[in-house]
C-alpha cells in the first residue's frame, strides 16, 4: 500500500475535512426520533386527501365471482409489462385490478402542474420499440406518459376484463382449489390462479402529522391529487385562480421542483416551506431528433437501458449514450477508477476519491444557486448540504429563478424539524406565523411503512399465514419475486433484486421473468409453485451480505425516505423495497437468465 495519500494527485480548491464536519452538523439538526412516524396515515378524517377527481362519481357495477388465470393488481407501468409480457407469453385470461379510473399508475394521479419525468424518456417510456412510439422529447411530460400507459393497455387489449375504480382488500389462498379468492371494496369474491401484484413504490401520499393540521379552514390537498378546479389552469401552468390566493408548498422535493414554478407565476404570494433543500441540477430538455430517430437499428432501446444502468451503477461502458445529469454524476463518480494510480489504490482510497468527485459535483450545484439567485441570504439557505446519492436529485431550469420573484418567499424550517404548527389560518414556522388560503402538501409517499399497509391489503396464504405476520420481523422474499407459503403470487417492483433510477426497466424485466415462470408452471401441469424455504433464506442473507457498503453510506445521509428517515437499519425502521441486490440491475438481470437458461426452476417447490 502506498503511504502517498491518492488527494495529492488532486490540486483541491475546498477543504474536504470542512465539508465532512458541515455535511454531518446538517444531518444531525434534521435527524428527528420520531422518523417514518413524524407522518400520519392518510385515513379517517384525512381520507379526502385521496379522493379521485378524476373520475365522475356514482360509478357501481356487479360484484365478480368469476375465474381468472392471471390477475395483475395495479395499472401502472408495473402492472402494464406485466400484462404485456403475459400476452406476449401467450397467457389469454389477464384482469387488471386498478383503484383509478384508468391505466397509469403514478401518472394517473400526479397530474401537478410541470410534471414530468427526470429519466430520459427513450429509456423510460417502455415498449417504444414494440408500439413503434418515438417519444416528443428527451424528458417527456406526465400527459405524455399517461397517454402512452393507455396505447400500450390497447395494444395488448388490456382494457378488455380490467376493473376500474376497484381496491382489493384481501387475497386468500385455497389450498384445495390452488386459487387465490380476491375480495375488494367492490364485492368481488373472484378467484385467479396466478396473481401479480404491481402497486408501486411511492403509491400512498403521506402528510406529515404537524400539529393543528386539522385546525386549517382554508383550502388543501396534496400534490398527487392536485385540484385544478380551485386552482384553475392545467399542467402546463396558467393557474389563473390563484391570482387572489396566498398559497404554501409544504416541501420541496422532487414533485415541489416542478410544481412551485408554475404556482409561483400564477399565486398573489407563494411560501415554500422547506426542511431539506434539493439538489436542483440542469434540465436541458430538447425535441427528439427525427434523423436520430430514424438512424436507431432494431434492439436500440433495450441496448440504451442497459447501457444507463451501468452508468448509473458506476460500471465501465465504452459510450455514453444517455449523457445527460444522472450519467454525469456517475461519470465523475467513477474518477477513482481512472487516476493514473487505480490499480494501486486500495477500496479505502478509491472511497475516498468518489467522495472527493461527490464534493466537487455538490459544489457545483450550490454554485448553481450562488449564480441565480439573487438575495444571498436565500440562496444559502437552497443549498444542499449532503451527499449527491441521499436524495434524489432533481434536474429544473424554472426552480431555482422562482425565488427571485418578489411573490415568492421561502422559510426554511430547518432549525425547528419542519413546521412547527397549523392553525386556523396559516403556518408557523420560526415562531411567525404566515396567513395563507391554501396549504399545498408535497410531502411525497410512504416508504419505510408495512407492505401490506401501503398495498391496502394483506395475503392470507397457505396455513393461514398472513404476509404481515411472516415479514414482521422484515422483507423475505425468493429474487424479490416470491415469498415461501404464497403460492402462485408474485410481487413485483424494487425490492430484493436489482434496481434502478429507471423503474420501468427494471419492471420490464421482472415481468419477462415472471411470465416465464407462469408458463413453466402450465406447461409442466403443475398446480403453483412457490420459493422452498431454505433458498429464500439464502436469497436475503445473500442480499444483507451484498449491502454492507449502500447501508454505510446511507446511514451516513441526511433524513429522507431513503435512509428510513435518518434511523436506516435500526430495527422497524423500515425502507424502500427489501435492499436491493447491490451488484445492480444488469447483473441481476443475468443472474436470472442464467437461472431461466438451467431450466430447472432451482429454488422453487413445483407441486403438481
Ligand atoms: P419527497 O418525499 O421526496 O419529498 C417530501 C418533502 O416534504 C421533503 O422535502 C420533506 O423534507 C418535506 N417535508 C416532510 N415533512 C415536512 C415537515 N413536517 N415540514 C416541512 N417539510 C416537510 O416527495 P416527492 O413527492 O417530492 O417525491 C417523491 C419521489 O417521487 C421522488 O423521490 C421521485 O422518486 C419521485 N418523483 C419523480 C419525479 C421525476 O421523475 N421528475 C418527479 C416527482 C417525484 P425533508 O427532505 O427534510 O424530509
């Protein structure tokens, strides 16, 4: 080992040492002991808060008791590959079970003025090449996304047998018929042989239990329901009747990115309360090229993903073809492994050399601020004092700029743990009250709360074991995809497997490899298969054993939904899906073909 420390190739213009010291001061003052239960469920007299607008009311039809082979719970892109992948795999009964009014998932509900998506829209809209679809632009708009959920619901005739408007409320195992009986809020006692469950991460809107919450007599909801009708406009802006309101944006995470611009320009005064800034880096959209579009070859799609996954995991790839903000933060990040000393560099040193190349990115982005907002006193308290993976970062040209507008005020609630208090009125923060007519929460969705809690419903499976009983003590599932004593149930999205910042990769993919199971079952006559106990124990230690180094860093960040509001690891703390397999997505994903490829459903009771 080298007693040459691998900084002295650096000529570093900051000190390091300071940036550590400041990054932890600013974690600790927002570290709050009550962590994922500083948020209130939305039930009970907050169950307003997600109601659907967007469907007329009164809508009744007649309970189903009817069999299905395969039912998909939830309409979105999880739930839409899956069904593509089935039809595909010649699976012919296919219902969808979807609580709104229409396919979409996340973007039937957050229809927030400026929504859009962070990921490049050639890897994130799935089955462009299938539907021969070119997206409009780099980054696409929710309207956009919404629309293309439904071409691909037509194009696999998804729409045929889906339920709309109906939530599931249990799913019971029938040992002797090898059936799941589905109930729901609709009446429905139907039974399916094979049941996906594909309810998204982030599908629970969480408010945050501040005192006086319910003492507010003036308007409210959250982000993910936005009431056009009090605010008039559309996604595009122009929220004309707030021209008279003075409005507060609770929070400022990714959906307040792009969603407090447009306020901004329309309300007589908007407050952003904020706790935590974001990282707010360049957007830089731009039409989609047709001569590019028109150069692609056959593949290119599934080519472009993994190629961004594997910069976005920090894996050497010969062409950066996404070149945009995630793969620049990687591209820096992954500057250990291009010093002229790599090969000598311990797994220390080449920590070290990341964290250096994630100051540097983060200076970068507060210098972002510095230069474009103008009072210096709010421009200090935009930026972000943490490392650049705590929180998600977000990409915006018009958020950053709100903030010169003499309308537009923001209060950072750091020093106090959030807002301190609602009343009547208005917000206090700091000990001053702000009187306003409407309180906008942007205060994202549950994460670190039970499964079963945030999917509305618990599994009754074989043995009369429940899921929330059998993963009390945490998340154990077989590649993520199964659970021991659940037979013919398959849960779909990030979770002990491989993930990515593009979800609708990795949910392509898992829905390949579950429609390949539910053929192997029929093919082979059998009545379900599920994980045999003793692989789906590997399988977890497996996980825990890879994650060592992801808990570190995260137990290092700032609080935020990642890191289980601060307390990542401690026991219940709860978090985003079960870990994650660490290696990544690519390699996850060959780990299961290479699973697929034996043939011999290794791990998996078949019972006949
Ligand atoms: P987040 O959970 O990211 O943000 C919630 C915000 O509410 C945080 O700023 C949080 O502060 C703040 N907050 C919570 N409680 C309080 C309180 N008591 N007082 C003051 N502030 C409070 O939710 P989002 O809806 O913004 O985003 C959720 C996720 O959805 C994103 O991370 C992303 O994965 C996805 N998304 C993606 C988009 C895209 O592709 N562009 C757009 C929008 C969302 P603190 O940080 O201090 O906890």
């Amino acid at each position: 080992m080298s007693d040459v420390s691998p900084l002295d190739d650096l000529a570093l213009d900051f000190d390091p040492d300071a940036l550590r010291a400041k990054y932890q001061q600013e974690r600790d003052k927002r570290v709050r002991k009550d962590g994922n239960s500083q948020y209130v469920e939305v039930k009970g007299q907050f169950a307003h808060f997600v109601d659907d607008h967007y469907v007329e009311p009164g809508f009744s039809r007649a309970p189903l008791t009817d069999d299905v082979e395969l039912v998909i719970i939830g309409g979105g892109f999880g739930g839409l590959l899956m069904g593509a992948r089935a039809r595909e795999a010649g699976i012919k009964d296919i219902r969808v079970i979807e609580a709104g009014g229409d396919f979409g998932g996340t973007w039937y509900w957050n229809r927030y003025p400026g929504a859009q998506c962070d990921i490049e829209a050639y890897c994130y809209l799935p089955l462009v090449e299938e539907l021969g679809y070119m997206p409009k632009e780099k980054y696409s708009f929710a309207p956009e996304i919404y629309e293309h959920s439904q071409r691909i619901a037509k194009h696999y005739n998804l729409y045929e047998n889906a339920c709309f408007q109906t939530k599931v409320t249990e799913l019971r195992w029938d040992e002797d018929a090898a059936r799941w009986i589905i109930s729901t809020d609709r009446d429905d006692r139907m039974r399916a042989r094979f049941v996906v469950m594909a309810t998204g991460p982030l599908n629970r809107p969480k408010l945050p239990s501040i005192p006086g919450i319910t003492d507010f007599e003036g308007h409210t909801f959250h982000t993910s329901r936005w009431d056009y009708n009090y605010t008039g406009g559309s996604h595009a802006g122009g929220l004309t009747k707030l021209a008279d309101k003075r409005v507060a944006i609770i929070g400022t995470g990714a959906t307040a990115i792009q969603s407090v611009p447009h306020v901004g320009a329309s309300a007589k005064h908007l407050y952003v309360f904020q706790r935590t800034p974001s990282s707010v880096d360049l957007r830089g959209n731009k039409p989609t090229d047709p001569e590019w579009a028109k150069s692609l070859k056959p593949g290119w799609q599934r080519a472009r993903r993994e190629n961004f996954n594997n910069m976005v995991i920090g894996l050497p790839v010969e062409e950066d073809m996404v070149n945009d903000g995630w793969t620049d933060i990687f591209r820096n990040l992954s500057r250990a492994a291009k010093t002229k000393r790599a090969k000598e560099l311990s797994r220390r040193e080449a920590a070290l050399l990341t964290e250096i190349a994630d100051f540097e990115k983060m200076n970068g982005i507060r210098s972002r601020v510095d230069n474009t907002v103008t009072d210096p006193a709010v421009a200090e308290a935009l930026k972000p004092w943490y490392r650049q993976f705590c929180k998600r970062p977000t990409f915006n040209d018009d958020y950053l700029p709100t903030f010169n507008r003499p309308n537009v005020t923001l209060v950072d609630t750091s020093d106090s743990q959030g807002v301190e208090r609602i009343t009547k009125t208005g917000i206090v923060a700091g000990g001053v009250e702000y009187p306003v007519d409407c309180i906008i929460f942007a205060t994202g969705f549950e994460v670190g709360t039970a499964w079963t809690r945030r999917a509305g419903y618990d599994l009754i499976g074989q043995g009369g074991k429940t899921l929330s009983q059998y993963w009390s003590d945490g998340m154990k599932t077989y590649h993520g995809f199964s659970v021991h004593g659940f037979p013919n149930c398959f849960i779909l999205g990030q979770s002990q497997n491989g993930g990515s910042v593009n979800l609708t990769s990795v949910l392509d993919d898992q829905a390949q490899h579950v429609a390949y199971i539910v053929r192997q079952i029929e093919e082979r006559g059998a009545r379900y298969s599920h994980p045999k106990k003793e692989a789906e124990t590997a399988w977890v230690d497996e996980i825990n054993r890879l994650s060592v180094v992801a808990a570190r860093f995260l137990q290092s960040c700032t609080p935020g939904y990642y890191n289980a509001e601060g307390h990542f690891g401690e026991e219940g703390s709860g978090t985003l899906g079960g870990g994650g397999y660490a290696p990544g997505i690519n390699a996850f994903n060959a780990l299961m073909a290479k699973w697929r490829e034996t043939g011999d459903m290794e791990g998996l009771e078949v019972v006949k």
